[in-house]
C-alpha cells in the first residue's frame, strides 16, 4: 500500500509540473516557454522571455504528457504547434539555432547580466542550443512525418556536423566558445539520434563518435572523473553538467549500439562513483570538484532530477534494486522543494549557486520525466514482485 501511495504522489507532483510547463507557453501565445519564473527579477509579469533551447527538449516531455493524460491533450497540442512554427522561424542560413533567449526577431540576451543591463545581441549559432532544439523537432518530426522539418533538420545536422572539428573538438558555440566542454556530450547525442532518424551518415557518426572519444579519454582512471564537465570546460562542475555529461554518454551508447560499449561503461564507472557518495550522505551536492570532492552549500535541484533519470537507467540495465531506490529517494527530495503551482527552484535553498532566485522550465522538464519513468519503474518493480 505504501508503494502505491508513492505512485500516486509522483502521478499528482508531475501533474503539476506540466501545468506550470503549459503556463510557461501560455503567457507567451504558446510560442516558446518562458525560461524562468522570478517575481523579483520580474516583479509584474512574473516571467522571463521564452527560451528556445529549453521549449526545443521540453517538447518530447509535452508529447510524453500528452499521451498519460488526454484532458490536457489540447494544451500539449496548442504548445508544440505554436513552438515549433517558432522555433523554424529563428532557424539560421548555416541550419544552426541561435543560443540565448529570444527578445524578438534575431534579437536575443544570453545571460542573466544581459536581462539585469537590458543588454540584446544578434543570433549567434549555437551547437548546444540547436542541439536541444532538435530532440524537440525530432520527436515532432516521428509524431507528424512533416517533410518540412525533415528539411530543416537536415540543414541543421550538416551545420553540426561541420562544427565538429579536428580531434572532436566543438568550435561553435554561442555559450562555450572554443573550450569544448565534457557536457557536449549531452549535445552529440541527439546528433546521433537525428541520423539515425534521417539515414546514417558516415562522416556525421564518425565526427560525433570521435568528440565523444575526445571527452572519455580526458577522464581519471582510478576515480571516473571526466574532466572539463563544467562551464566553460573547467573541472568544477554543478551536478546539472555533470548529470548532462552522463545522460549523453548513455545516450549517445543507445543509438550507436554495440560499438558504444565504451561510452556506457564510461558513464556507468562514473555513476557508481556519485552513487557511492550519495548513499553515504543520502544526499547530492549541488556539484563536484575535480575527482568527486562534493561542495555541499546548495543542492541543484535539476541536476538531482537528472541524475535521478541516469540512476534509473542503470537500473535497468543491470536490475541493481539500489539504484532505483536511491531515485526514488531523489525524487522525494526535490518534490519538497515544488511549489504549488508546479514549478521547481534551481537550487535549494532557493539562493544556492544555480539559478539563484529562479524557478527555471527545464527543473520542472526533468522533475517530470523523472516522475514518468520513476513511476513506471515503480509499477514494473510491483509486477515482478508479484
């Protein structure tokens, strides 16, 4: 009974955060979801401007949420509609995406410095952006076989392909500039995906899989460290980077297949070391120095949703019950940090390092694929015990 009262408070908690998620696309005519909520940094509107990386890997989520609960069916449909049609709008000559939150046509801010200064840029391509942009066109593109986004996300995959440099190396970002961080694998691997989708390419699956060569090979082979998994490629690095850095890689291994062994095992070395840590203080820190030294001042709560989600894989590649109930003790801890209305801080307290002050789209994105996939473990662990 105890369990079952458990799934019901994941089905009620996720619920919530897509309401949030279709509110965040509402207050901008359903074109693009604000990234944060904030009412000190936006005392009157309350949100921030819609965000074109986050609204691309939130619409598989929305599918995902339309297809568990029809009486939001309607909604879902309104938010991926108008989003899409958004987000081909700001699709770049090169088939890249621009980084940074869209003020209005090729006019974007890309950092919290840039809303504080109400300072704007122009479009600067993006390889992480567009990277996420396309797990939400990808997912379209499956659900509506439109041959308009198999164009452009054709001219998308030739642009990242490009930008894949000698060594692995990442040389287009509006964001990272040249310092290539480890969490680009989580960027790599929806390039993997989209080929796989459109028709393996040789030279598209031999670039990628070399930049994910690149970020495994700089890692400690004693402790699993990857190194450069924080921003700007240092070696401190937020749990969200990390959890990135891990997701790619295990994602990245699911669409190349065999061959992509090593990439799991690279990820999997890494998770036990965290999970190690984690069952020690039934707890994350809000993020890791070099060779997993914790800094515990904050918790991340979206990198804790993340992780949560890596943990479950795990789980079920290798049905090691410990793991899964160390993402059932995650998620406990980050649905006390949700609010009412839905919405997720980025850290807890509510002013830790990540996203001080904000309740950001993709904490809440994560916070319910966490709950679909750690409730469907749940019901498929109750299957096998009975």
């Amino acid at each position: 009974m105890e369990q079952f009262a458990f799934e019901r408070e994941i089905a009620t908690a996720t619920q919530r955060g897509l309401r949030w998620l279709v509110e965040s696309f509402r207050v901008n005519g359903y074109e693009g979801s604000s990234a944060w909520s904030s009412r000190l940094l936006h005392p009157v509107h309350g949100w921030s401007l819609p965000y074109p990386e986050t609204t691309g890997y939130i619409i598989p989520t929305l599918y995902a949420g339309r297809a568990r609960y029809t009486q939001l069916a309607g909604e879902f449909r309104r938010c991926i509609d108008g989003s899409v049609k958004w987000l081909l709008a700001m699709q770049m000559p090169s088939g890249a995406f621009p980084g940074g939150h869209q003020v209005r046509d090729g006019v974007h801010r890309l950092a919290l410095k840039d809303y504080l200064l109400h300072r704007e840029h122009p479009a600067q391509e993006s390889f992480f952006n567009s990277a996420q942009i396309v797990r939400g066109l990808v997912e379209h593109y499956r659900q509506t076989r439109d041959p308009e986004i198999r164009t452009r996300l054709d001219r998308c995959r030739t642009y990242m392909t490009q930008a894949i440099g000698d060594g692995g190396r990442i040389l287009r970002d509006a964001y990272a500039g040249k310092s290539s961080p480890a969490y680009f694998a989580y960027a790599l691997a929806p390039v993997l995906d989209l080929d796989n989708e459109l028709g393996t390419d040789a030279e598209v699956r031999a670039r990628v899989t070399a930049a994910l060569d690149a970020i495994i090979a700089d890692r400690n082979g004693d402790t699993a460290f990857i190194r450069r998994m924080g921003f700007g490629g240092v070696d401190t690095a937020l749990t969200h980077t990390v959890a990135y850095t891990l997701q790619g890689l295990l994602e990245a291994a699911r669409h190349i297949g065999a061959e992509g062994k090593r990439f799991r095992d690279a990820a999997e070395k890494a998770l036990a070391r965290i999970f190690r840590i984690a069952e020690l203080h039934k707890k994350l820190p809000g993020a890791f120095g070099p060779d997993w030294s914790p800094i515990w001042s904050y918790v991340c709560v979206t990198g804790n949703c993340q992780l949560g989600l890596s943990f479950l894989e795990v789980w079920r590649m290798n049905t090691d019950s410990r793991y899964l109930n160390a993402a059932g003790r995650f998620f406990t801890q980050a649905l006390a940090t949700q609010r009412r209305d839905g919405a997720l801080p980025g850290s807890w307290p509510i002013w830790g390092r990540y996203m001080a002050l904000r309740w950001p789209n993709w904490a809440v994105k994560y916070f319910v694929d966490f709950g679909f996939e750690l409730g469907d473990a749940l019901g498929s662990e109750a299957r096998l015990a009975s």
